[in-house]
C-alpha cells in the first residue's frame, strides 16, 4: 500500500467507526439544501415566474425526485466504506464514476462562492451597512476556509442547531405570510410569460442537490438500504415544503420586484421590521452552514478521487488531524475568483449544468441496472429502466433554459475533468483501478466523516453511542 501524504498513524478501521444514522443524514442533507438558495434564489425566481414560482419549485422538485430515485438504486449498491457513486464504476465504467464525481465537485465549489455572496449580501444590507458586499464576501470565504482547516468537532455541534434555527424561522415567516395571503395574489400576471417558469424551475435544480451529501456518505450509514433512501426522500420532502411555505409568504407581501435579499424584503412587509431581522439572521447562518457543509462535501469528493488515483495525490494532501489542506485552500481559491466575478446568476448556473451532467450519468446507471433486473442487493424501481429513463431525459431537458454561456463553461470545465482523467491514468498505465491508496479515505477518517459521526443519531457496533 502507498504511503498517505501525513506521518499520521493509522486510525481505527471502519467496523470500529460510529455509523451514521438517519436523523444525521437528514440533519446534513436538509442543512445543505436549504442553504442559500431559499433565501437568495426564491426572490430571482419570483422576478421570473411571478406567484408561479411556487409552480417552478415543484416542478424542479419532481424532476429532482426521479433523480433521487436513481441515486437511491445505485448508492444502496455501495459496498462499506465506499461513495455512493462508487457503483457507477462497475455498473456503466470507472470513467464515468469520476466524471459524475468531478461534476459534483465542480457544483459544490461554485456553489460555495454563491452561498458566500448570499451571506455577504444580507449581512451588508441589515448589520454591517458600511462594509460592502463583496469585502464581507470575501471574509466569510476566509472564514470558512480556516472553518475546514480546524477541529471538525466544533462544526459538528453547531450544525443541527443552524439547521433547527434556520428551519424554525423560515417556517414561521411561511406561516406568518400564508394567513395572509389572498387569491387576487395568485392571479398576477407572469413577469416573464411561461418562459419564466421553467427559466425560474431550471434555475432552482441546484436548490434541491444537497441530497447527495447522503449519496457521498452511503457507505458509512448504518442499515444503507433502509436509512439512505429515507434520508433522501425526508430530505426532498421537507426542503421542498420550506421553498414552498417561503415563496407563497413572500407572495404575500405583494412585492414585485425582489432583490437579493429578498426574503428578508417580503418579512419586512409581512412581519414588520422584527421579522425582516429575523429572517436576515438566518440567512446568515444558513449561507455560513451552507458554504461550510458544501466545503466538507467537495473535500470529501477530492479526497475518494485521490484515493481511485484519479487525480494527482497532492490534492490528497492532509494534516496530521486528516485536514485535506491542499483541497481545502484550493476551493478557497476558486470560490475568491467567482465572488470577484460577481455574476451570482451565471455561477448557479454552471453549478446546474455540473448538477445536471452528474443527474444523467447516475440516471443512466440506474437504467442499466433496471435492464438487467436489478442485479445484486440494493433497492429497486417498478417498471424496469422506464424510472431513470425518464430522470434522465426529465434532467437533460433543463440545460435549454440555462444560460448558454454557463452551458459552455459547465460542458468546458467537465471537459477538463475528463482530460485529467486520461493522461493521469495514461500516464499510470491503466484507469479504474485505485491506484493511490489513501489511508485517511480507506479508514473512513475523513472530516465530512468525522462531522456526521458526531451528529445525532449516530451509532457504534450497531448499538446507540
């Protein structure tokens, strides 16, 4: 076996790791979905669809849902310790578990600059005024980084309470604005006409992706077949109901015109100034969680791909404590570009075409799966491959209403990841095979790992810790 980047003796093996259980598994996917897209993406849909975006959150909803059907039949396929894409080597090729590796890692670093933004957005428009946007922006970034860099016990304990907090207060803020919404509300012309709709529903796909923290943990959950779809299902359901509940108060406030902080806009109207401060606050914490969560997971993802030998082991690099520093300053990095950038509409939007191509190639595994009878243990679809069939198709058909220049840089930078793929394995003599051992990734001591084991719920030896 190669030696790991760190002198760090070897940790305990998986069997004597705490599995994670369902409550942390949704606790995680519903902390990273309903991130900064429910505060930040509801008011642009709104400025698209009108009161239809309640509309076009369902339908990515129902599109994200097909999906998850798909990364359920193939993650409950996962063998211990592995990724929940792992079986997308065996099932389709070890290329294209990469690429649906890389893509995700591409969404979850642009996504990361978008949720920075978010905060800096509303901490500059209702605490810090004097700051600015992109100073606080690029803060945060900093922040966050040094976040990933230090102990993960601290980021475990605050996680369920940001999510408990955030999801309270949105949830108040919806029921507070549905008892005063009225029908004349709902009749408003659309801004944009039908077009608006699934501009607004193709916009929001990557609102719903947080699911595939589960999917990237499913070889570390205890009971997989039972607990990983569950959590995905809970986690679609519940953050579906939170984008619901928030668009149609905001509908209520009879806004027409919302800005970037455009929940705390409509709270302000609905709930008084109180409400619009409330509000704020959990954006804050909810976009801080978010860009940490989504920091964890890309880390997470880096670290498997350097253990496949997809990728040059220095990106594998970590602290004697299994920090992925070099992973870690690397998405730092990028997300200081894309803020500097400051387009947070074409960002979400390659983060989508990245989404969208790791949606297909799982939905096409699915389907293989499907057309050869579901082989080995792990859950099942009714009626064949026509399931992840129409997940596929049902995904694709969102690219069209994207921005054709996020459409290109999406296809360009998946593009790269494959380039690296072929001349790293070319350059090794073979692909698909793990090439580069990495003790940290194969003993499951990765800081995403460490974090969820501290969550609740989690278990040890079958037996509650």
């Amino acid at each position: 076996m190669a030696k790991s980047s760190s002198s760090e003796p070897l940790p305990s093996s998986p069997a004597a790791q705490p599995q994670i259980g369902l409550v942390a598994c949704v606790a995680f996917g519903v902390g990273t979905t309903v991130g900064g897209g429910v505060f930040t993406l509801s008011g642009t849909a709104l400025n698209l669809a009108g009161p239809a975006a309640a509309v076009s959150y369902l339908l990515a909803g129902i599109v994200m849902f097909l999906c998850a059907l798909s990364f359920i039949v193939v993650s409950t396929r996962a063998g211990e310790g592995e990724s929940g894409y792992a079986p997308v080597g065996s099932i389709l090729s070890p290329f294209w578990r990469f690429i649906v590796m890389w893509a995700f890692y591409l969404n979850g670093a642009t996504i990361i600059a978008y949720l920075t933004v978010s905060f800096g957005d509303y901490l500059n428009e209702y605490f810090l005024p004097a700051a600015g946007t992109l100073v606080l922006a690029l803060a945060v970034t900093g922040l966050v980084t040094a976040l990933n860099l230090g102990p993960t016990a601290m980021v475990a304990r605050a996680e369920t309470w940001i999510v408990g907090i955030k999801l309270a207060l949105l949830v108040l803020f919806s029921i507070w604005g549905l008892l005063q919404l009225r029908l004349p509300q709902l009749e408003r012309p659309l801004p944009e006409g039908a077009g608006g709709v699934f501009s607004a529903a193709a916009l929001l796909f990557t609102a719903y992706t947080g699911f595939n923290v589960i999917t990237n943990m499913a070889g570390s959950v205890k009971d997989p077949r039972r607990t990983v779809p569950r959590a995905i299902m809970l986690t679609i359901l519940v953050s579906g109901l939170v984008y619901l509940g928030t668009v149609l108060a905001m509908t209520a406030s009879g806004i027409t015109r919302f800005t970037s902080t455009g929940v705390s806009q409509a709270a302000e109207i609905v709930m008084g100034a109180w409400g619009g401060l409330l509000v704020a606050f959990a954006a804050c914490l909810s976009t801080l969680s978010g860009a940490n969560a989504n920091v964890l997971g890309a880390s997470e993802i880096m670290l498997r791909m350097v253990a496949r030998g997809d990728v040059p082991p220095v990106l594998g690099r970590h602290t004697r404590r299994g920090h992925p520093y070099v992973s870690v300053l690397l998405l730092g990095a990028i997300t200081v570009l894309l803020v500097v950038l400051n387009d947070t509409t074409f960002v979400v939007s390659v983060a989508n075409v990245a989404a969208i191509i790791a949606m297909v190639v799982v939905s096409v595994a699915a389907a293989v799966l499907g057309y050869r009878k579901w082989p080995g243990e792990g859950a099942r679809l009714p009626l064949g491959p026509a399931v992840p069939i129409l997940a596929a198709l049902a995904a694709a058909a969102q690219l069209p209403s994207l921005n054709p220049a996020a459409l290109v840089t999406g296809f360009l930078l998946t593009g790269i990841g494959a380039a690296l793929y072929f001349a790293r394995h070319l350059q090794r003599g073979g692909a698909g095979t793990q090439l580069h051992a990495n003790r940290q990734i194969d003993s499951l001591g990765t800081p995403l790992m460490s974090v969820a084991r501290r969550s609740p719920n989690r278990r040890r030896g079958g037996r509650a810790a």
